[in-house]
C-alpha cells in the first residue's frame, strides 16, 4: 500500500508568499515530498530554489512543458503537479499536465474564462485526473465542524446569509514604492476582467458553498474602483440567490485600512446561526435560538470526529494558514493515495475544492463581472458566459 | 437665563423599554422635568405611571389633543413633547402638537409617508417649532469623534461604507408564547410598509449620514422575508450610492440568532479607516493607513473637545444606551434653552437628529421598498414617492 | 404602601464623577428623591448645585450636622443620606446621621480603620439603620446570574479565583499638570494607610466574596509603589486563602497604562468556570468543563429570573456604570421600603453591599497593610488590627 | 558555504504532540533534515515513524546511546538531536549526545534538577556544543518586535508584570476515561517535584525574562492541588521580585476549565505597556500613556526589521504554533550554519532560548518549590538549591 506521492511545482519561486504555502502545506503531514519543479524563469534562481527545497538537479527544468513530457515518462515521476504561476497561465499549464496523465493542484481563480474552465474539465475527464484548487480558508479544523452542523441540521433551513473580505493591500500598495503583489493583480494582462472578485471574492462564494451545500442561482454584483479609473474593480458587493430561494450578501475591498485577510462567513438559519472570522480562526460561534452563544474551539473532544481528524496539535495551540493548506494537500494526497490503492469509492469522501468547484468559482466571477457591466442586474449563474470577459479585453 | 425645561410624553407606558430610554435620557442631565403626559389608554396606569414619574395628577391627561391644548394654555405649559407611540400615529401627534406650537421629539421612523413628513416639515416651520428624532446609535460619545475626525479629514475621502445590524428578536418571538414587539412591528396596520428598513435599517442610514456628511443618492434594495408568506420584510440589504461618487452597503436583520443589537459601522477612506461595534459602544478602531490600528476610549483627553463633552464619567466606565438618549436630548434641549434664552445661531450648532434626518429616513425607507416592489433597480431617493406604500395599503 | 424615599446627599458637588453617579444611580428608578443636601463646602455652589437637581433651597445646608439635625425633626425629613465625601471622613459624617436615626449609603472604603468600621456598626445597630456601601462591579445584571450558577452548584466546588483591576489614572496624572483624583488619593491624610487596595483592591475583595460566598480567612500582600518614594502602594498583589480551603490572587494597579478601568474575574470550580469583565460588562463567560464556552448576555431569557429582574433594557442595549449603581440603589430602597411597609423579612433578601461587607473591606484593606508591614506573611482577616494603619500616622 | 543541517530526534513517535511540533518546525524553513533517530521503544512502531519522516532505516536506532555513538562516527552524521522524552530523561540524554560532540535542542523543563543542569553546562562548554530549548511562546514574530520596544526604551523602566497561562488540561483528563498527557506529567516519577510550575510557570518565567531583560532575583510562591491530595501541584502562584526593583506576579493553573492554552502576557512601564496574549498571537497591544491604544499585527511594514524577518506570510495570514516553533528552529540553525561557516561571532545574536535559560528556568522552578515548601516565604534564585527536590524525592 502506497504511504506517499511525488509532486512537482510550476511557479512559486521563493520571493513569493504562495510557492511556500504549498510547499509548507504539502510538507506538513509529509504525504507528498517536492520532487520536481519549474520555480521561476531566472535559470540560476530555479535551480538554487529546487535544491534548497530537496529537489534533485536534474529535476529541475526551464520549462513546464519540458516538465509535463519528461516527468510522465519516469516510472518514479510525479503523481500531481502544484501550478502556483499568475491567474492568466493557469489554464495552459494546467492543460499540460492533465494531457500528460498528471493530477493537478492549482491556485484560484481556476481560469480566466469560463470556456477555459469547461475545457480542463472534459480534458480531466479523458485522462482520469483530478484536480484540486486552492481556496483555504473554508479548510481550517472549525469549517469542518460548521459544515457538520449544518447538515446535520444543527440550524435548520439556512435564511441568509452574509460574507465579508476587507483587505488594505491595494492601499498600501498605492502609498508604498516596493514593488508588489498589486502591480500584477490590477492588469487585466495577467488577471483578467476582475481583481476583487477572481483574487478574493471568488473565497468567499466557495466558502458559503462548501459550508452551506447551497447552490447559487444568481448574483447582482456593485464594484466598487479605486483610483476611479481602475481598470478592474478593488471593490466587489454581491446581492446573492440561492437555489432554496433564500438570499445572501458578500463583500470584498482591498482598500479596506487596516484590515490584513479578515474573512467573516455569518450563516443564518430557521434554529440558529453560526459564524466564523478569520481574525480567531480556531473558534466557531455558534448560536442556537435562544440558547447562550457557544464557542466552539478546535480540537476540543465535543467536535465532530471529521473535524478533530484534521487538527494536529492539542486544542488551544494555534494552527494558521499553512496549516489550513496543509488540510487541502492532506485530503487531495489521500484522495490520489486511495485512488493509487483502489480503495476510492466516491471523490466526494474528500474534503477539498474539487474541479467542480474551481469552474462554479469562474462561473461566479464572470457573473459578477456581467451583471456590473449590464448596470447590476442579476445574472443566473447557468446563464453566464464569457462575453463580459471578452467585451473586457477588447 | 433659563436652565431647565418642561416636557411631556405621549406614550410610553411603563411596560415599554422606550418611555423608559426617553425618561430617563431626559432625566440624565436634569436639563428637562417631566410635567405632563398622556401615557396609555388605561386611565388607572395612566395615573399610576404619571404619578410614578412624578407628573402632578391634573397634568396626566386621557388623550393628546387634549393634552396639546390645556398645555399650551398653561404659563407654565411643557416646552416639548416626547412621542413614543406605535409608528402608525407618530404622524398625527406630531401634527397636533406642533399646530399647538409645541416643540417635538419623535421616536423613528418619523412617519409612515414621505406627505406625512413634509407636511410635519411645513407646520413646523409655520410655528417655528423644532422636531427631533431619536435615532440613537450615533449619539455615543466617540461617534462625535468619529464625526469630528472625518470632517477633520483624517481618513480622507471616503470610498466604501458597510453597515451591519443584525438582531434575532423575531425568531425569538416566533419561538416563544409570549405576546411581544414583533405582535405589532410586523403587522403593516401598524407599521405602514416597511418592517426592518423602518426599524433598523433606517438607523444604518442615519449612521452613515451623521458620520460622514455624505448624502444618500440611491439605493438599490434586496428584502427577505421570514416566514416566507409575511407581509413585511425582516431582511433588508441594501446597495447605496452617494453624492461623492461612492458606493456603500448595509444589512439588517431581525432573524440573525445570536444577536441582540449588534450595530457596525465600517467606514473607508483614501487615508484610513475608522470602525465602531454597538458591542462595545465606548471604544473607536482608527486605522491610519499603513500604520498600527488605533483603538480610542471614551472621556479620554486625546479625544475632542466634542466628544469628551457628552461623556458623563470618567473613561473605561462604561456609559449605555440611556446616556446614548441623553445625548440627543441634552443636545435638543440645550438648542431649545438657546432660542428661548435667545443664543440661539444656528441649529446644526445642536448635534442631534433634526427635522430633516426624519424626512430622509422615511424618504430612504420609501425608496428601498419601491427598489425592492420594482425588482432590485436603482431608485434615488429625491424620486422616491410614496407609491409603494400607497400600493402596500390597497 | 408606600412607594418612594426621600434622601439627601453629603458631598458630590457637580465637579465630581462620584456624585453624580449617585445621583443618576438613584434616579434611574425613581425610587428615592433627593430632597436635601450640603454638597460642597462653597456655599454659592452648594445652592446652585441643590437647585439645578431640584433640591427646595431650604433644604440645602451648610453643612452635615445641621443636615442631620434639621432632617431627622422634619416630619417628611430625609430617609436615607449617600456620603460621597473623600475618605478619611466617612466616619464621621455617617456617625452623626445614624445617631439621628437616618439610614446611610456611603462610598468605599466604609471608613479608615476597623474600629471605625466596628463603632458604626454598633451605632447603626442601636438606631436600627440600615448602612449600604457601593461597592458597584458586583451589581452589573450578568453578575447576578454568576452568583446563582455558583449558589446552585453550576461550576461545582470553587478550587481558584483571580481577580484583576489594572488603571491608569496615576500614571496619567503624574503626566499632566491638570489637578485630579490622584491628588488627594495618593495623600494619606484623606486615604490613611492604603491607596491602591482600599481604592480598587477592595472591590475584589467584595466581587470574590459576594459572587462566591466564600470567606476569606488570610491574605499575603505584596505592594508595589510609584514613583518609588510615594507614600502609599499604588500596586497591590494579594494572595487569598479561603475558608474552603482554596486560594486565589488578585491584582490591582493604577500604573498600568491603557486601562482606564478593567476589572476582570475569573472564577474556577470542580466542574467549570465563570469570567467575567468589566471590559464587556453585558457578558458573562461560563466554561462548563469539557463542553464548548457559553457566553450569556444580560436580560436574555434563559438567565435566572433574579438576573432579568435588574435589566431594565432590552437584551443588547448596554446598561453602563450608573445602571449599576442603579441596582445597588434599587435594592437599597426596596429594603428601606419593605422596612416601612412592615414587609421586610430578611435583610439578606436584599443583595446589595451591607455594612457587614464594608467592615469586612476595611478588614481586608487593614490586613493586606499588615502584611505588607510585616515582610509578605500571611495575615488572618479576624486578627487584623488596626496597629499597621496607626504606624502609618506616626 | 554550508546551507543546510541534519539532524537526530530522540523520543517524538508519532502519537505525540511534540515530536511532529519539532519536526514541523524544523522542516519549516527548510534548514535542518531530519537524518536519524530513536521515536520510541516498540521497534516496529520506531522504523515506521523514521521512514514516514524520511529517515533512511540504516539511520534508525534502537536506542539513543548507540544512535549518539553511530552519528558521531559518521561523515554525514547529524549536527544536533532533537529530545523530546519525558522530562525526567532529558538530562541523560543530552548529556549523551553533548559527550559525543553533537548539539542538542531540548524539550522544558531542561532537567528535573539546578545539579543536572550545571553538569551539562560543563560538559557542553567542554565539547563546545550549543543547547537550545523550546520555550516556544517568546517566539511568535510580534513578541520580537516586543522585546525591541522595550530594548529602545518604548516604554520606559518597567515598573510591573503580570503572567497568566490557564489551562483545563488536567480537569478533562480527570473526567475522562482516555489515557492522557495527565497520565504521566502528573506523577513526580516523571516530573520530578513540580507539575504546573516546571510544565507551564517556566514558560512564564522565560517570557518575562526573554521579553523585558529583566532578571528575576526572587520568588515567592504559593502553590495549589488538585484533587487535594495530589503529589504535584496543578497551580502556581508567583509572586516576583526583579533586579531592577520592580516586582510583577504569575499564575498558571491546569484546572482552568474553558482554558486551552491561554498566555497573557502584560509588560507596564512608565512610559507605557504592552500586552500580548496567546489567544490571539499575532498581535500587540502597545499602550503609549496617554494615547490611543495600538494593535500591532504580525508582518507589517511598520514593525521593526527584526520582527518582520521571522514572518513567512502576509500580514493578516495566521502563522501558529508550529510556525512559532519554527522560529526556534531557524535561530539555532542559523547559529550553527554560521558557527560551521565560521560566520559566528556572538551567541547572543541568536534569539532562540539558550542553555542559560534552560538553567535559569530549573532554577526558577526549583525556587518555587522551596517557597511553597518553606511556608510561602521569598527564596532568591541565586541560593536556590536541590534541597527542596530531594525531599520531594524521599
């Protein structure tokens, strides 16, 4: 029986937050060791990455594709492929690897367009892969338990609900001469027709999903643009319709003073409600009608044994952002493991954002981005299309 | 010169919360003595509740008008009335008491009509009698500081505002055999057209105004209703587009369990944000940009003048809700001792909801019920008609 | 049935936080009118100070004796004084009105020395007057609802108690040149021996023992002084031995910058936990072992029903400093009107401070400065004397 | 010039909790590779554990002594070990390991005795080896910036410290049937003469020191039991008396129920203070007298460079406990790649907890244990000695 897996990386060269994420992440229950990599463009940086990080020089390559062929003819090569490169490349790199055999995790938004997203999806499909994308925060111990409750009815029927994203990265950006993340997630070059939505929105959305089990039928998006002459919007209000009738709110700002990633999800229903902020992510307030509010902390034995599986350490011991990566390599690693071994029965046994879920992201965004330009109207997710999208690059 | 007035109240039988808030608001600083009142249909609790009070047993009058009259024949007749009546009537005591030229506080929302409001606007001025409304939550001691600092311009332009307000006091009712608030405020024969814009989110409104002095030109609004068949909202979310271009959001909820009176403001400029919770009513969140976040207490000598002014005791012991409606009627009555005393220069000198906050809280509450009755759409409010209401009542 | 008192004030003149607050203590409920005084020394003042709270002028007096004298003839004479004069008179203003018959409530610490303490009890004893003390914490509504969990069995047996009370007020002072507080209550000549533990400590001292109804049999006292030379500790850490066998600990300081007033409990027992804060007065933390935090909020109806009985708003709407206050007086009254009425059973079915628990602060005070005196040893409460105050005045 | 180490752990088999936080943290930044080790007793468990972690088998030892003999001869043997046995084995450990020249990093309490620490003092000087221990909490990134305040004089000559560390560890594991941590750190075989004070009051101890520089000259304790007659105490009360005149106090309790690991930490000086609590670990609370209160957060431009170095994630992205770990791990890798690199000039330019503060820490617990034993009386650290150990081991 197969303990562990192989996997390479395409991007994430070591200035950048998001490389170490996923190399931390991966590392943390040592599920999958890095075994090949295409880090960064610079040759001499790419290989003083690689080492650094273990992988062997001559696994190391100056190109993806390179990568992709020759990983997928070695009997030792690896199982999945981590794509940590900016949002515009994702979807021919991720192309190339499942065209190769390769499992995929990759950062959000999953794609640029919708049409993209479909493609990977039929591409998946030929070749068996699975892909993973990587939308964190819904994957911290105490989500686990949110989840549980609601369907296990703990609040009954959800009525609304309501979801916040402020950030002040853009702000800071614009006072600041250091270069910056904001110098590429503001070009539509490399983003797209949406900053706000695709980079942070697009979390919040897959929250209310993955916790909920609600499906959203439409949305009526108000950007918000700063400067004013922006060209995507720093600012995302989102009126939303869910397929049980009920409604729901989000927002998100990156121009939001003083705010680093305070993710607030605040789920309502007919029996109670529960919220969560990422300011004191090991903590779940959960409040049943009449009832004083408890607060729920990770790891304590009157979770759910879902949730307590993916705790590591005893209660009361931070675990943060890494770790809530490490949850998503950890169920992806097993789900690939179980596959390996034969004994995966249905994907939906693991708990992590699935392809499905990376295309309903896109799906969102292009929604949003279509009811903006229509003058906030609602769009029907189903109905969305990539028109906006183009309109944007023209 | 005069340092005391005379008032009286219309409603407010003991068994309600908010004849106690406006006695004892006005009873905070001495400013104002209670002397008549007309306070339930019971004559016995009438009596007992006057005389309680201290209210001489030939002031306690069996109903308004005649109130309004013997009042205004006395020499020593009340200088004003306080009216705590159900919303449905809060038109026609006002009316009453200002043909009598008797100044007015009103609980909110002022009216259930943008008509009814202005035609109170016209009487009033006809007897240059003064309105006040009690929209309380801005009337805590570091609002003034948050005013003060935004007009200071210490977080620059402001480009986003999000205002929360979540309660669960009608799921509680609904849970629960005893007879309460929500027997009237959900019935539209009392409550006009509007449940949760009218009694909370007309609050966020005025919040939102008095702090950063920007005007309302739109709203697009988004209602829920719970149960499903109830004939008035309990959800209102509501996009807001101001005079200076930007864009804004607010909340409210009747059906948020967990949640008494949970009211947030977050307001963002170009230069910082500034931040306050009802849930801990004596402290503002400063967020300079790039800079630590700043948290300012209550009376403590790094504040304004202003706001330092209407704290009552020394910082870090705590001052609520009652001092919060003693702060609107210090300000009322000190304008009302400086017309008579003659010192009178300027009303906006008072900072207290005046007049006009009225009107436009029922000019916002109109506008979102026509936004939501005409399928989510822009309606700016200088449009707004009473329509919708008209509609609501046939 | 009689329903209202009459009392007058000693002291309190409007410049102080400490009158008011009396004042608007005892109006919250409109239960005791106040109808004579001598509230400063000034006489003009005095008048002005009388009047503007609606004292007849003939009632306002020069000064305490005469108050007493005058009073205690008068057939509508006061029934009950508040003393709210510095500390080293307490004593003797509250002796000559017992002597005459009317009750008093009276500012903490009750007096300077045990015998003090111990005279006016037998004084009060033979004049059947009542003597409350305010000490205020312990009257917020959620603090109730500790004292019933705790009587109930709710936590279990009690195995440790914490208590803390950091300001900043001398710190503050010691950096401004404006007059204040800090300047006769660091002077031992109107605070006698104790600055920190008879200001702050002696608050805790009540907390712990009125929410846990345990008896403290020693203390081991540790001071701390600032600046270094000062006469009086500004610092006092106090280890607590019970008469449960327990220990516990407290902390006050009034160096401790950026707390204006943070008292904070933290009460541990067999089977869970209550905290509570004074940072978040309307909440009350309850951890019942093993299972997730509660946190109850004041007015809910799940609280006792002796808890709800001393809100007077609805859940949410935050009942401050004076609200407290309030509830000392509230229960204060209804004592001295169940005592005309014949309708007074019980003395203890009346919680608020009573003398026993001022002579029982001084105790603890006079104990502490023993220790403290002595090298940190622990000193037994019953044989605390009054030898180390008497050092402090050679 | 060398990048990288190896390393040895010894203890740490999977089921721990602290076996998987040293390895976490040290594959955290990647400077250190787990090479060999002896996990635990049960040989077929033992190879597992190393070959999951990716220990070659030939690197996998049945026992530490012959791990320390194999290691040392080798070429590529291990640059330091990793102990995480129960408390009562470390010091036969490391003095094992030292012995054969190879650096050790070492779970608190260092060792059971002030004898056993010195002897390893010697011998480490002899061998020229380095010890750290894993006093982890000093050594989130925020407390860095810390300590730089109060090194550049912040806030002044520090007049008061106050540190807390609630837990109910021990309350859950007496009303539970698993077998628990409870199990053995509870029993003086193990333990030594000291539950609470030598498990978390150290922690404590290492954090007033590392933070403030102070030195602690002398204690006075008063510990508590439960149940009552439990050998070791489960609460330590400390009062505190520093070198620089100041006194400050500690509390750290295992039957705190509602507490996981609670760590607060509160630093007054003149000028200023500042608190920090494990509850929420990325941020500061830094009170200037007489300004605003400011939260700092962990990563952000405005903190000092030294703090910044040690953040792996933006700002408002949570790092943990792990991550804390880590930190240790970094400073003592980067001391000993330098020491290798012959680029180390100044131990103290390394901050991670050295063995003077393993030494200090026993002797800080073993004073402690003397006061309780003496009667609650002051024992300076300087004279503390075994004394009161030996006893407890007779």
């Amino acid at each position: 029986m197969e303990r562990k897996l192989r996997f390479g990386m395409v991007g994430g060269g070591n200035g950048g937050n998001i490389g170490n994420s996923h190399r931390r992440g991966a590392a943390m229950d040592n599920m999958a060791v890095l075994s090949a990599g295409c880090f960064t463009r610079n040759w001499e940086r790419n290989v003083e990455d690689g080492t650094f990080w273990g992988v062997p020089e001559d696994r190391i390559y100056s190109n993806y594709q390179e990568m992709a062929e020759k990983e997928s003819q070695r009997e030792d090569g690896i199982d999945f492929v981590s794509i940590v490169t900016p949002n515009h490349t994702h979807y021919s790199v991720a192309k190339c690897f499942l065209e190769h055999g390769i499992h995929v995790i990759c950062e959000k938004p999953f794609t640029l367009s919708i049409e993209q997203a479909e493609e990977l999806k039929r591409i998946a499909a030929e070749h068996d892969a699975e892909v993973g994308v990587t939308y964190t925060y819904a994957h911290y111990p105490v989500l686990r338990e949110c989840r549980h409750l609601i369907q296990t009815g703990a609040i009954g029927k959800i009525i609304d609900v309501v979801a916040l994203y402020p950030q002040d990265w853009l702000l800071l950006s614009l006072n600041s001469d250091k270069e910056s993340y904001a110098d590429w997630i503001v070009d539509p070059t490399f983003s797209g027709n949406s900053n706000a939505t695709a980079a942070t929105g697009v979390h919040l959305y897959y929250l209310i999903h993955s916790m909920t089990g609600l499906n959203l039928d439409a949305v009526l998006a108000d950007f918000g643009y700063y400067p004013e002459n922006a060209p995507l919007e720093c600012i995302s209000r989102v009126l939303m319709r869910f397929d049980n009738g009920s409604h729901g709110m989000s927002w998100t700002s990156s121009v939001a003073s003083g705010h680093d990633c305070t993710v607030d999800l605040k789920i309502y229903g007919e029996k109670g409600a529960i919220e969560w902020s990422h300011n004191d992510p090991l903590h779940l307030r959960v409040a049943p009608v009449g009832q004083p509010v408890q607060i729920m902390c990770a790891n304590r034995d009157y979770l759910c044994e879902e949730s307590r599986a993916i705790s590591r350490i005893a209660a009361g011991h931070p675990e943060g952002f890494y770790e809530a990566f490490a949850n998503i390599y950890h169920e992806f690693c097993r789900h690939l493991l179980d596959k390996k071994n034969g004994t995966c029965h249905d994907s939906r046994d693991y708990f992590y954002p699935h392809l499905q879920d990376g295309i309903d992201g896109v799906r969102y965004v292009q929604a949003c981005v279509e009811s903006q330009k229509r003058g906030n109207v609602w769009v029907c997710l189903k109905d969305a299309s990539d028109e906006a999208s183009r309109i944007a690059h023209t």
